[in-house]
C-alpha cells in the first residue's frame, strides 16, 4: 500500500485566513484526489488532482476557494482561502494507482477548525 | 448521478454478535464497491473491495457481496469484538474510469463487552 502523509495534522485558524494542506506520498502515483469530511458527516470528493495541469472540481466546489497544486507525481496541495467557521472540516487526500490495483489510499487528515 | 445509501446508525451490539450493515447503490454501469473503516482517532482504511456480480469481498471476518439485482453489498460479520468499533463507510467508484468514490454516510458502529 501506499504510504501518505499530511501536514499539518490540525490547525485552528481564524475566520478570513488561508490555509494550505500538504500532502506526500511515498511513491508516484497516477490519481490523487482532494476529500472533505465535516463533522459527523460522510467524505465529499472536493476535486482530482491533476499533474502537471488545472485540477478538476466536483459541482459545488470552485478554484478560487480551493487551489490545488500537483507539481509532480508524489505531492499535491490544497489551500481553504478566506476560510469561514462552515470550513472547518477534516480534509483527506487520497491515491491511487495502476500499482496498487486502482486501490484508494486515505491520508490522516488534517483536522481544520475555523473560528 | 451515481449514489450510496447505508443504514442509519448508531448500531449498539454486545461481543460475538452478528453484524450487518446495509448498503444500497445507485450507478450506471458496472461500478466496483468498498467498505471503508475508520477507527476512533485514526484514518480510513480500506476493509474489503468487489469489483463485479456476485463478487465476495472479505477481511478480519467481515464479509460483503456484490449482488446486482439488489444493486447492494452488505456488509456482515459472524461475531463483532470491542475492537471492531468503528464507523463504517460503503462506497462505490464508477465504471468511468476517473478513479472518484462515492460514499455512504457511514455507520457508527459501537460493541459492548
């Protein structure tokens, strides 16, 4: 499996800030994909990540909120811009590849909380 | 669009009773299916996969299988432990090849000694 790494682990940030999520992975993979997960609720894909080009966003996401950067095959970034209390949120990222069978693998999370 | 529905938690069981956790799925295609576990503090880690028709998936004693006619994939166990507590996630990837899952709203799972 994948191994993946986030950081940070968690923040607390005030309203009108900008936060930007890293997240590593130990190998390159094909796929990385941008999750939200809000408090007792389900994940929401936010976007895929695409190297090398703009990512691509779900209905109801947009870029000027979340950019997303993926300069290469092992590392991608997701900023929150001009966060308000109804982003706080863990945020996951995820891989996949065809060497791990197309499998999905879920990062810790960083655990946002917006005040 | 495509979609996935569990049942509602929370689901309270003592030790060594059966578990079932229901999951329904709405796709065009032929999808492939997911039991995603998240325990308390952790992240999600993939418990067992089907990736078509009668497919059974299996891990740690649970158990799900692919049935299209009810387009479902329920998840059981023969006898859940403390340390099965956890909130379960059903999903499902698309036969569109963009590699996103699609997920249930979780159920908590809570084992009681």
């Amino acid at each position: 499996s994948a191994v993946i790494s986030q950081k940070p682990s968690r923040d607390i940030c005030q309203r009108g800030t900008s936060l930007t999520i890293q997240c590593q992975v130990d190998s390159q993979v094909t796929m990385m994909f941008w999750y939200r997960q809000q408090p007792g609720q389900s994940l929401t894909l936010i976007a895929t990540a695409n190297q090398g080009s703009e990512a691509t966003y779900e209905s109801g996401f947009v870029i000027d909120k979340f950019p997303i950067s993926r300069p290469n095959l092992t590392f991608s970034t997701l900023t929150v811009s001009n966060m308000s209390p109804e982003d706080s949120s863990i945020y996951l990222c995820s891989v996949g590849s065809r060497q791990h069978n197309n499998e999905q693998f879920f990062g810790p999370g960083t655990r946002l909380t917006v005040l | 669009g495509d979609s996935v529905t569990q049942m509602e938690g929370p689901v309270t069981l003592s030790e060594e009773a059966f578990l079932t956790i229901n999951c329904t799925y709405t796709a065009t295609g032929y999808p492939s299916l997911f039991w995603y576990v998240q325990y308390p503090g952790e992240g999600l880690q993939l418990l067992l996969k089907a990736t078509k028709a009668d497919d059974k998936g299996s891990n740690k004693g649970f158990e799900a299988t692919y049935r299209k006619e009810t387009t479902s994939f329920h998840l059981e166990k023969g006898s859940v432990q403390v340390s099965d507590s956890a909130v379960y996630f059903c999903a499902l990837k698309g036969s569109s090849n963009t590699g996103k899952l699609i997920f249930g709203q979780g159920t908590t799972l809570q084992v009681k000694p």
